[in-house]
C-alpha cells in the first residue's frame, strides 16, 4: 500500500457557476474548503447558511419558463448562465453547494447529485440506466440493501439481474462480454463483510471492448473516497451510502453519485425530481460541514483497524482473519496493490466457536458497540449472518464466505490500544 494518497493529487478546480473567479488549480483538502460556495450570496456568512424554502421566487417570468425549459431538458443552460431555482424537490442551495464541494474529493469527478439515503442514489441509479427487458451485472455478496432492490424490485420490472463472486475476475470478464442488452455492470469493492476484491480496471477494459458500451459503476462506501478512485480506472459512476464514512458521525443518512460525465449525472437528477429522493436542505447543511475531515478521520480509522487487526490476527479463538493487509490470495494481493491506497477500517474475523462465540464476544465488548452501520467515529461491531446479512440463503452465506462465528467490526477513532485491550479480553475470556 505505497501510492500515493489522495490528499497530494492536484486537481483542477473549476469554480461553481455563481463564482466570478477565473478557475485555478488546487489540491483536494483545500478545494473542499473554497470552491461552490460564494458568502456574499449568505450575507457574508463564512460557512453555508441552510435554505429551507420549498419554492423558489423567479427574477422574471422569463426567467421562470427558461428554468422550466432548462429543468425539463427543453434547453441547455448556457456557459456561466445563472438558472433560477424553481422548487426544492428538483434542487436547492444547500444541494447545490454540497454538490460543488463533494467533487474534488473524487479524482476524475466533475460532477455529483446527492440523495437522501445510500439506497436513494443505488436504485435511482439502476432506475434510470437499466431499462426493462434489458440486464445487469453485480458483484457478489453486495450490499443487502442493494440485494433486496434487485430481487424483490428491479426483478420483478423485468430488469434481470446476473450475480457474479467479486474475486472471479475471469468470470467477471468473460459476463460483461457475452450478456446482450447489458446496460449496468454495478461492482461493490471491497465486498462486504468478507472484503473480496474486484478488479475494477480489468471490468472497465471488458466494458469498452463492447460494441455497446454499458455503464460501470462502483458502490465505492467501504474505501472511497480517500483510499479507491474507481473513475481513474475507467469508471462512470462512483456511488456513496453518505451515511457511512462521509458523513462520520452516525448521526444521518445520506448517498452520492459521481462521475465524469455531467449528463449521466442530468439524468439522474431527472429521475431523482420525479421520485421525490434529493437529501433535504438540513441534512446537506450537515453533510457539507463533515466533507473538510473526511481524509483526516478515514486516514486514523485506517491506521487504527490495521494495528488492531494485525495484533489480533493470530489470536487462539479466530479461525479466519479478513482484512485487505492480511490477505494470501496473490490475485487479490494484486488487485490490493493496484486500485486501494490504504487497507481501511472495516476487519471481520470467523471465531472457532461459531454463533454462540460471535454472540458471547458482542456481549462482552465494553467500548465497541454492537450495532450496524459503519465508518463512524465510534467503533461498532456485528453478526452478518443473523443481522446484516440474514435474507441469504444457506447456500449464499457459504459461497460468500460468512460463516456463523463471523464478527464484522468497523473502527473509530479511539484510542487503538483501548480498542485493541476490549477486543483481546473479550476474546480471552471466550477460552475459560
Ligand atoms: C450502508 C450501505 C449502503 C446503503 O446506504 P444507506 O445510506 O443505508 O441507504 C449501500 N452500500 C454499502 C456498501 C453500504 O455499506
């Protein structure tokens, strides 16, 4: 894990629409802090000021039927043309501004829409790029979330979705080029709770080998956006549950969509004005005062989970260690290697004792919280098998590599060495 992080890249920052400032060049940590918002349109406030409005006055009625005709897709707003707001379903200020600012934290993104929940931005996502009658790849084990939309939703539309493992990248290959109507490839990398890897770069070349190109999008929640940048690989679209490291806090929910080009991200917010699911004016508010320490708290989540997990990794009660710097798989190795610029916070761990293990661990951590969700700054732990990820089959849990003492762990900001003392008496006290 030698690259470069994120952080030292240089990116070009254009400046938003409402800015006069000709555009300039400045790295991500600074340009989350400058660009997309202006305060003299906030009183001079320093920091965004929250709208509430759900309707917009216009300047004109002109102005009124041109926002229409823009809204609609009727027209193209002109280089530096100020549309007027219409109604807070379709966009507001604070959407606005959070989209402007989110961008230089992905390399490659030019543009973003913002959801209100990470299932928002998924199945708005499939919704409007996968028609019916045509099909789409995933990676497995995905999101249950994500699980559920495509068989109790997007199945049943006749929208036909093909699961392959995330390691098998010759299947993966081998998929992309021989489905007809193929209209999404979605990869969540690293998968969760097992962490398998996809090769993001091998599925993009299979992609642009087709005479028809479908999208390829990555769920990119576990190491995005400090640690993987799925559009320097040759990826569309970049999908964030915002709830999770984004956000940080576990205090909010929230998803993102990025991308390169500016028009798949029109249609999504097209789609997203008709389903009503644009992340309401507080909650952007909240979500843009946490983009500034993302990279900060991602950085010691990371450096954390790997000092606890590499100090674990050997204990007498854990059959099976997951965790990317643990890996022995030289093709997952690889694939580490190439796209993932740190191992992350997120470890799970299959204990000798199975379920009644996993369970006694949970009861007995006194700083770990036994919860879901992850990449806050509290440290929570879980049982897939029961919780997360209880709608697989027998049969799934086992190709996805869950087992029944599995434990996933997602780590804060704590102290390592009192995570690390909670762990290793809970799992010492599992021997006696
Ligand atoms: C949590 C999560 C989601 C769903 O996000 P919500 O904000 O809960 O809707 C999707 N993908 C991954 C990988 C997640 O961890």
């Amino acid at each position: 894990m030698v690259r470069t992080p994120s952080a030292s890249l240089t990116y070009d920052v254009p400046m938003g629409k409402r800015d006069s400032k000709p555009p300039y060049v400045v790295r991500p940590p600074t340009a989350v802090l400058t660009r997309g918002f202006d305060p003299r349109l906030s009183v001079g406030s320093a920091r965004p000021a929250v709208f509430r409005s759900s309707t917009y006055v216009f300047s004109s009625p002109e102005a009124a039927e041109r926002a229409f005709s823009v809204a609609l897709g009727r027209a193209r707003p002109d280089a530096g043309e100020s549309v007027d707001l219409i109604y807070s379903r379709l966009s507001h200020p604070n959407a606005e501004i959070l989209e402007d600012q989110i961008v230089p934290l992905e390399p490659g993104a030019t543009s973003a829409a913002v959801f209100n929940s990470g299932m928002a931005a998924i199945s708005t996502t499939f919704l409007t790029f996968c028609a019916p009658g045509s099909h789409f790849i995933y990676s497995t084990p995905v999101y249950g979330g994500t699980q559920h939309l495509i068989h109790q939703l997007l199945e049943p539309l006749g929208i036909k979705g093909i699961g392959v493992p995330a390691h098998a990248t010759d299947e993966l290959i081998q998929t992309i080029r021989d489905t007809p109507e193929l209209g999404l490839v979605f990869l969540e990398t690293p998968a969760n709770p097992t962490l398998a890897m996809c090769d993001i770069a091998a599925c993009a070349r299979a992609v642009a080998a087709r005479a028809e190109r479908p999208l390829l999008a990555v769920d990119n929640t576990f190491l995005g956006p400090s640690f993987q940048h799925p559009l320097e690989f040759g990826v569309d679209l970049v999908l964030y549950s915002a709830t999770k490291f984004l956000a940080g806090h576990s205090d909010m929910l929230g998803g993102v969509v990025l991308g390169r080009d500016a028009e798949l991200l029109a249609s999504l917010r097209g789609t997203r004005a008709v389903l009503g699911n644009i992340l309401q004016p507080d909650e952007c508010w909240i979500l843009d005062s946490r983009l500034p320490t993302v990279d900060l708290r991602m950085v010691r989540q990371s450096k954390n989970a790997q000092r606890i997990a590499e100090s674990l990794a050997g204990h007498a009660q854990i059959e099976q260690f997951f965790y990317p710097t643990l890996l022995e798989d030289p093709e997952q190795i690889r694939i580490r290697d190439a796209q993932c610029t740190a191992p992350g916070s997120i470890f799970a761990f299959e204990l000798k004792g199975g379920k009644p293990a996993a369970f006694d661990f949970l009861r007995r951590l006194t700083i770990a919280r036994n919860a879901v969700s992850l990449g806050g700054v509290e440290t929570l732990a879980c049982h897939p098998a029961s919780t997360t990820h209880s709608e697989l089959s027998p049969e799934e849990l086992r190709a996805s590599g869950i087992g029944p003492g599995l434990v996933r762990v997602s780590v804060g900001v704590e102290h390592y060495r009192d995570l690390l003392d909670d762990f290793r008496a809970a799992l010492d006290a599992l021997e006696s």
